[in-house]
C-alpha cells in the first residue's frame, strides 16, 4: 500500500473527529487529486486513515500530491472580514458549531 501526501493552507477550525459523521459529510471531502472539493464553499480534510484530525473552511492553498509547498515561499493577503465572517456563518450552517475560532491552518495529509 502506498502512501501520498498533500499540504494545504486553509483558514477555517479543526474540529473534534468524534462528532464527524463520515457519510454525512462526504461531499465536502477534498481527496488530494484534481481540483479542490468542496461543496458550498467549504471543504473537509479528514483523517480516515488514523481518525486524529479534521479541519473545516476554505482551502487556500494545496501542494500538488506528494509535493511539499514551493521553496521560498509564498506570500498571501491577510483575510478580510467579509471572509471570516462568511465562513463563521457557513461553519455554523453545515457543522453546527456556535461561534467557530476562525484561524489559518498548515496542515500536511497523508490519504
């Protein structure tokens, strides 16, 4: 069995695995090929593998599979409030979480 990997940069909260009903959040659930998944403007990252994480909002950033981020970095605007706000909105809507801590995220995903 092979193991790859992803990084993703994504501003939204991690949330607490035992309240992830898998199935029901399928769609929302980015794989780490082709574009982006995400429904409603939010996307999943999830743990299936060992269960210990899973983070919610919007991917900013994702590394091509099995490719770290580029060296040298990159640079990205600070988020505007219109954004935290939509997706404070967005997390309450799909996840049921009140008051989401909207923070940046690193995050590296092994599937």
């Amino acid at each position: 069995m092979s193991v790859t990997f992803n990084q993703y940069l994504l501003i939204g909260v991690k949330l607490d695995i035992d309240i992830i009903d898998y199935d029901k959040y399928e769609d929302y659930v980015d794989i780490g090929y082709k574009e982006v998944k995400s429904k409603d403007g939010l996307t999943l990252i999830y743990d299936g593998m060992s269960g210990e994480y899973a983070f919610v909002g919007q991917v900013l950033k994702r590394s091509d599979t099995d490719l770290p981020f580029e060296e040298g970095g990159f640079a990205l605007d600070s988020p505007n409030r219109t954004l935290l706000n939509r997706l404070s909105k967005l997390i309450t809507e799909h996840f049921n979480i009140t008051e989401p801590k909207i923070r940046i995220w690193v995050i590296t995903h092994y599937h």
